[in-house]
C-alpha cells in the first residue's frame, strides 16, 4: 500500500467534489452542496483554489480545498476552505500528512496567517487542531449572504 500527498490535478477533481459532499452529509447539510463538478473545472482552472489529495496507492481518499485572500490586519493569508478524510480511512495519520504539507505551502506563500473553520461539535476536529496548536476562536461570528436565488430561497423557509 503506497501511501502518497501531492498537489491535486484536473484529474482529481471528481474525487474532491466527492469529499466535500461526504463532509456535507456528515455535517448534515448535504442539500447546501450546490456548487456542480463542473464548478470545481472550470475554477480549477481559473485558478480560484489549490488542493492537496491523499492518495492510497492512486485512490484519492482525503483533501484540503484552499486559497489566498488578505487579512486587512496580518497581510498575506490563506485560507482552508475544507479538509477531509474519507470515513474509511479517518485516524490513520492521513490528516496529519495533509495538514503538514498544507502548513508547508503556508510557508512557501509567506503567509503571516492560516485561518479556517470548525464546527462547534466536530470534537475530533477540534481536538486535531488544538493538538496541531491551533487557536480557535469563539468570540467571532460567521456572517454571509447568499447570492444564489436557489439558496436564497431555500434559507427563507
């Protein structure tokens, strides 16, 4: 079993959406996914994000979804949009890896801040971070708007 993280590929994009739909329903809003596959293609390609993939062998079996943005007080930032492991393969090191190679490209970018979010009752994330010496903030609130009219209309009911 050969046990691989590199950047992901055009190739690999199925498999990421796949992810973040997993991680939707383990979150219980899998009906909040509406960005398509051909979504993820053609931002991919616009250079919107970056991922990096865990792979067994040449099955992609975890990820981190990221991408630079600016924080108006430390300067360059990066930001982890998702990060998951497929169910099957959690606590087998494989987040480690990815977390290790994404705080690597956070040095690569000279970045002054990596940010994220976790929900409140993801216990083993929470743990996982806070063990990878990460501050979680609870003091702050998420706040968006959503400008799709099929999101738009879903919330309000």
């Amino acid at each position: 079993m050969k046990i691989t993280t590199r950047k992901a590929n055009y190739q690999d994009l199925l498999a990421i959406h796949n992810l973040v739909v997993e991680l939707a329903i383990y979150e219980e809003a899998e009906d909040q996914v509406s960005a398509t596959i051909q979504d993820y293609q053609n931002d991919f390609k616009d250079g919107l994000f970056e991922c990096l993939v865990a792979c067994i062998n040449d099955e992609v079996v975890g990820m981190m979804l990221y991408y630079m943005t600016y924080s108006t007080w430390r300067g360059r930032m990066l930001y982890l949009e998702d990060f998951v492991v497929k169910e099957t393969h959690r606590k087998k090191g494989f987040g480690q890896l990815l977390f290790n190679d994404f705080m690597k490209i956070a040095d690569e970018k000279q970045v002054k801040l990596v940010k994220w979010q976790v929900l409140d009752w993801n216990t083993p994330a929470v743990q996982f971070y806070e063990k990878n010496k990460a501050t979680i903030e609870k003091n702050w609130w998420n706040v968006k708007i959503f400008t799709d009219k099929d999101l738009i209309i879903n919330n309000l009911k």
